[in-house]
C-alpha cells in the first residue's frame, strides 16, 4: 500500500504540523558565508541557523557546492568558513552544533576528487552528490561504483528535482539496487519546485526510497517554504517510517 496509503487509511484527524525536531539534524544546506549561493554574509549564516534551530533542529550539516565549472570549494576552504561560523554562533549563543561536508556537482572533477579522497563526508563516510538538472549523466553508474570502491556512501541529494526521471526510468531503481541513498528537499512536499517534483516526491515516499531528509537552505525563504510544508501528509508519512537516519548522525 505505500507508506502514505497505510497513513491515509489510519488518519481519521488533521495530524496538524510535524515536529522537525525529531530529526535532529539537517543534512543538506548552505550556511558557509559567500562561498556558493547561499548564505552571502556571517550575519546571514547566524540568521538562518537560528531559524533551523526554531523548527527544532540542534545540529546542522551544512553543505557547500563543489562543482569544476562553478564554485570551486577546496575542503580548506569549506573548514575556514566552518570556523567562522562556529565562532559566530557562540558569540551570539546559538545552540545549534554545525559540521561541514559538501555537495559534489556529478562531473570529471569528482571523479578525481573521489580517487584521490579528497573530499568532505558527514556521518559513516557518506558523500552527498547532486546531478546536472538537465540530462542524465552517462557516467552516473560508474560514479556510483568509483565512490564505493573508495569506501563512501552515495548520497544523491534531492532525486524528486531530476525532471529527467519523472516520467519513468529504470534509474532511480537500478541506484536504490546499488545502495545509493536518497535525499529528499523538505520544501518539495509544499510544492516549492513545482507540481511535477512534488508528486515524484510523493511517489518515492510511497516506495520508501528515502533515507535522509534536508532542507537544501539557501536563504529565508526556504525557511518559510519549510514551516509551509509541516502539513503535508507525506512529510508526516516520512518522519514516522522509521527509515530516516538524520537523527544518528
């Protein structure tokens, strides 16, 4: 029945809004300031985790781009900016824990970063990677096995946004088969990225394919699109599976 049919046939009231809190931590977002298009300023940074940590969340994971064409993140400089941010929480009491890794544009860049072990994970050597938005990569398969022969996790973040899959591909199994982890964005289930990506969302809540949820923060907004997507009966299907590992990490 999926896991959204079996919470539908059981919900005989409004569940009203889910508690974030019980993640924990947020694995997916951008907090270092004016490294990628996130957070621009520390100001900015502080303001935003302050505002995770008003949805419940204690630690955050925060997750620059790395990508060859574009923001050229080095771990060096991923860790300074942590530092930074580190500091300016305690100066201003925020009780919220912050580590870094990063999210890896799919590309012949990673493909060295990757053999080399040059790269930033969180949790159980977990490496979050994301894909071009326009076609599927003909290298995704052998990426996926470059990154396990070297001992990461694949973590694709935010699969619902690959519009490339949405009317049907044996992809996303043939990863799920390999191990790949899912990562949903919250602010999918709240239609923020359109009607098609929320019911690919859905979908894959349905199958059970997620295994970590993340906020994909770049600015205020995505916090108020969050607190938007509370109600969603998926969110609370997804929070309640028992197949979310945010809280471990």
């Amino acid at each position: 029945m999926g896991l959204f049919g079996n919470l539908f046939g059981k919900r005989a009231t409004d569940p009203g809004p889910a508690d974030l809190g019980v993640l924990r931590c947020d694995v997916h977002s951008h907090f270092i300031p004016g490294i990628d298009d996130g957070a621009q300023t520390v100001e900015q940074s502080v303001e935003l985790i302050s505002a995770m940590h008003e949805l419940g969340f204690t630690k955050v994971i925060t997750t620059p781009h790395v990508m060859a064409d574009g923001y050229r993140n080095t771990p060096e400089i991923i860790l300074g900016g942590l530092d930074t941010v580190r500091r300016e929480l305690h100066v201003k009491g925020v009780p919220v824990q912050i580590e870094a890794a990063a999210e890896y544009y799919l590309d012949h860049e990673l493909d060295r970063l990757v053999k080399e072990k040059n790269v930033l994970t969180f949790g159980d050597r977990m490496l979050l990677f994301e894909l071009p938005f326009l076609s599927e990569p003909v290298m995704l398969l052998n990426m996926v096995f470059e990154m396990q022969t070297a001992g990461y996790k694949p973590v694709l973040a935010h699969p619902e946004r690959y519009a490339f899959w949405h009317e049907g591909s044996d992809m996303p199994d043939r990863l799920k088969e390999r191990g790949v982890l899912f990562q949903l964005n919250t602010i999918a289930l709240g239609g923020h990225y359109g009607p098609q990506v929320r019911k690919t969302a859905e979908r894959y809540i349905d199958q059970g394919w997620y295994e970590l949820i993340g906020s994909d923060c770049h600015r205020m907004d995505h916090v108020m699109a969050m607190k938007d997507t509370l109600t969603s009966p998926h969110l609370h299907a997804l929070l309640g599976s028992g197949k979310l590992r945010n809280a471990t990490l």
